[in-house]
C-alpha cells in the first residue's frame, strides 16, 4: 500500500508515532505536486503557469527537505527512548 493511500484517521496511532506518520504523509503529498510541476513544464505552452509550476517545485523541496529533517529527528528520539527503555529492563 503506498503510503498516499492511508487514511491517518484509521491509522492506528498507538501503534504508529503520529508525528512520523503525518510528516510521511504529507513528504508522499508534497512529491505528488512536484511530479505534477515538472509535468506541466513539459506540457504546457503558459510561460505564466510553468513560472508558477517553478515556484511549486521550489516551495515544496523546500518543505520535504524541512520535513526530512524532523522526521530524522523524531526517528533518532524514538531510538533513543527504545533504548533508555531497554536499559531500564535489565
């Protein structure tokens, strides 16, 4: 299942950190629109929509990599708070 088809109401978000699985979702949704940009400067003849296309592609890679950053660090808090955990049982 790709990731675009999950509803996050339906995940089940104590199984599933839902800061992660928001920042994943919206990482698949925010790719969605830059394919869809580059798609247009290919096939449109508007210099007005392919400059506008532009600014989507910009705008959101921007995003992405922010929103990889964060993800990066929720992944390595969540190691972290495993392995404090796992300390703490032995």
């Amino acid at each position: 299942m790709d990731i675009m088809d999950v509803d996050i109401s339906v995940v089940d978000l104590k199984k599933n950190d839902p800061n992660s699985m928001f920042l994943k979702m919206m990482i698949a949704h925010h790719q969605g629109a830059i394919n869809m940009a580059h798609a247009l400067i290919v096939h449109s003849q508007s210099s007005e929509m392919k400059n506008f296309a532009i600014s989507v592609i910009v705008a959101q890679e921007n995003e992405v990599q922010y929103m990889k950053t964060l993800l990066a660090r929720s992944n390595s808090k969540s190691t972290e708070a495993q392995g404090s955990s796992s300390a703490k049982k032995k």
